[in-house]
C-alpha cells in the first residue's frame, strides 16, 4: 500500500497543473525529494507533464541505452505510469485546474504538493506547509 499525492505547480496565469504519485508520498519522502531535487520551475513542468507516478527519484530521464521500465527501472529514475509501464495516456495525464481554490477542493489525496513561486508548499490533511524548505506548519 502506498502513501499517494499529488504534484504539481501553478502557472502565470493562475491555473495549475498537477500529477498523482503513488508511493512515499509523506514530507519526507516525496517533499524531501521535491526540495532536494526539484527546485528550478523548469524541471517541475518537465515533471508532472510524464503524468501519473509510481514513485518519484532524483532522475526524470532514463540514461541514453538504458532498459529502464515498470518492471526493471534504472537506479534513481522516476517510475510513470504511462512512458514505463504502458498505461494509457487519457488515465495517466496530468490535470489541469483553473485555478488554486479548483486544485484545493479537488485534491483529496493524504499529500498534495504545490510548487508556487519558486516554494514547495504541501497540503497534509488538515494542516498546510507553507514552506517545505523551512517545514513550517500551519493550520488551515
């Protein structure tokens, strides 16, 4: 059984863009990884645009010639549901949200983390990190 959530970021003009990610969803899992790894706003659309997850790493991209797949994935890539393990795109895609408060009703998952401004915040059931980089919590 996994810990799921989601991610994602806002865009300009205000919509967001996010992708669910099966396991190792909790703060120190998934929202250590996103900080330590996923700070620059390119390489988080890069991100959630492969889609659904089923567990996130340091790494996007396979290496050049690697076998990488579902079933025997490179060391530190990310697993996703559609490029490795041949899910349909229509089931895997990211989704879009027209705006914070549409993202905010919508995801229901134990995790969702949101990359705004250059910050990682995250919604943890009823509390919600402001900053994952300082790990403050505040309450709703």
């Amino acid at each position: 059984m996994g810990t799921h959530c989601t991610i994602g970021y806002e865009r300009e003009d205000g919509t967001i863009v996010s992708s669910y990610c099966h396991y190792d969803g909790y703060v120190s899992g998934v929202g250590t990884q996103l900080v330590h790894s996923y700070s620059d706003a390119e390489k988080v659309k890069d991100l959630v645009a492969l889609g659904a997850m089923s567990y996130l790493t340091a790494k996007i991209n396979p290496s050049v010639g690697s076998r990488h797949s579902f079933d025997t994935p490179e060391d530190g890539v990310t697993v996703f549901y559609h490029r490795d393990r041949g899910e349909p795109w229509k089931q895997t895609a990211p989704t879009e949200y027209d705006s914070f408060d549409d993202w905010f009703e919508a995801n229901q998952e134990e995790y969702n983390y949101l990359y705004i401004d250059g910050v990682w915040q995250c919604l943890c059931g009823s509390a919600f990190t402001v900053d994952l980089n300082t790990a403050r919590v505040e309450q709703v």
